[in-house]
C-alpha cells in the first residue's frame, strides 16, 4: 500500500496555528521517505501546548510559515492520494484552518484515521491513544508529540494492520477529506 501519514502540532488551541508537521512516505508497505518542518504559526504559544510537545516562540521564528510550507508538501495532497493519521479529525482539521488562512483552496484527498482503525481491531485496550497503541503493538514512540516521531509511529500503526488485517479489511476506513 502506497500513503503518507501526517501529523501536525500546534502552538495554541487554534487550529490555524501549527507550529510543527511531518509526513512520513509509504510506497509498497515500506517508509522510504520522511519530511519534517517547524512552521512559524505567526501566533502566540500557549504554555499548554508548549508543554505537551516542547516547541516555543523562539524555536519558530526562523521557519517558515504555512503558506511557504504549502508549495513543497501540496503533491502528497491529491484524490488519488491516502493520507493517514492517528485522530484524523486533529490533523485534517489543522491541515483545513491553515489553508483557510491563508486563503489557500483546500484540495481533495483521501483520508484513513488509524485511531478509528485501532479502536476496530484491537478491542479492550485502556484508550486509544497513539502512545497506547504503539506501547501494545511494540512499535517504537521516542518522543511523543514530536510531530516527526508520531507520524512514523502512525505509518508503523498502518503497517502493522496491513500485515495482520489486510488491505481489504481496511479500505471501509477510507474516507474522502
């Protein structure tokens, strides 16, 4: 299977202000490539979210903003494009505010929510937190919310149930974003 699993942070409870994303590129069940970039959000940090994954003002104020991020990220937004996170809903939605800054068109895509995935196929579990599911599927979280170590624990979350559920059974998850 062929996707990219994106995951963003951002700098206050707004949706609009992502300070952080990586994607994490999968062709043929294999992640051959990663992008990560801290995103100046042109927007106050809020020490909630500085304390959940580390990132303030200073460390941003060199990055680059959204809409210059855009450009370079934009081919791994295509219809014929599966874009995968864990809470999709976060994602897209951050993802959909940014570009409504900016006035950027929002593009089609498909989606698939290994949080929703999760809850399907392995019952019982205390919650369905990333952390939570990577510390039950041995799949290896260093730092999490660190936008480039959750996205690779997202593919690896994808991976596993391809291997273990198949293409088939995941392909009801599919959504269009």
């Amino acid at each position: 299977m062929n996707f990219v699993s994106i995951d963003f942070e951002t700098a206050n409870a707004k949706r609009n202000s992502a300070c952080s994303l990586a994607l994490t590129v999968v062709r043929n069940d294999q992640i051959v490539d990663e992008l990560y970039s801290l995103i100046n959000p042109q927007a106050p940090f809020h020490w909630r979210n500085t304390q959940i994954h580390g990132l303030r003002t200073q460390d941003v104020a060199e990055a680059p903003t959204f809409s210059e991020l855009w450009p370079h990220i934009l081919p791994f937004f295509s219809p014929d494009k599966l874009v995968v996170a864990h809470n999709a809903r976060f994602d897209c939605s951050v993802l959909k505010h940014s570009l409504a800054l900016y006035n950027i068109p929002q593009p089609n895509f498909l989606v698939l929510d290994t949080l929703a995935t999760s809850r399907s196929y392995f019952k019982g579990l205390q919650n369905y937190k990333l952390n939570t599911i990577c510390q039950n599927l041995n799949i290896k979280l260093e730092h999490h919310h660190n936008a480039l170590d959750d996205s690779r624990a997202c593919a690896d979350i994808l991976l596993y149930q391809l291997s273990h559920f198949g293409n088939n059974n995941l392909n009801s998850f599919i959504k269009s974003f």
